[in-house]
C-alpha cells in the first residue's frame, strides 16, 4: 500500500528512494516520510522546475508562440491546428525536423 501511495506521487526516482530511505532509517511510514520538510522542499523544488519548463514559451520571429518539437517522439496531428495556416505550417515544419532526427541518427 506504501508502494502504491509512493507512485501515486508521480515523483523522479531520485526522491522517490530518498523517502524510502528516510521511511527505513527513522522507522516511519512512507506517508510520514512525505510530510517531512526535506521532502517537501524537494518536491516543492521539483514541481517549481517543471512549471517553469511547460510554462516558458518559445518565440519564432514574428513573436508567435509554438509548440517545442522533440523530433525523437512521435508526432500527433491532433497537437496542431491543421485547420489554419500557422497549424499546417507548424506540421510541416514538425515533420520536417523528425525526417532530419532520422536521417542524422
């Protein structure tokens, strides 16, 4: 159940086997692991670091926001706008930097 609870958290490995070793070493449960504030401040420190990666938008020239392309994932047409002009664009550009990721690795 302890398990669970940890993985419910959908924490990164490194914090996840900090609470494990904290839970083991002071002979709490994990749920009073997770209170801690060492853990807190880890998972606040975490949380804080992904709003600002999902959150930051990336600019092109015409100070338009776009979407990051990781070209080594596989596209979706449903993460663009095929119905407009910038959607086409932006899916053909998505596809184009995927053919180059393939081609150079």
């Amino acid at each position: 159940m302890a398990k669970r609870d940890l993985e419910n958290l959908q924490l990164p490995d490194e914090i996840t086997s900090e609470i494990k070793d904290l839970a083991k070493s002071k002979g709490i449960s994990i749920k009073e692991a997770t209170q801690l504030p060492y853990i807190q401040f880890k998972i606040s420190e975490v949380k804080k670091e992904e709003r600002v990666i999902t959150g930051t938008p990336v600019r092109i020239n015409n100070g338009g926001k776009v979407m990051t392309i990781d070209p080594a994932k596989a596209l979706n047409p449903a993460d663009y706008a095929l119905d407009t002009p910038e959607g086409q664009t932006a899916w053909n550009e998505a596809k184009k930097a995927k053919r180059e990721y393939e081609k150079n690795h």
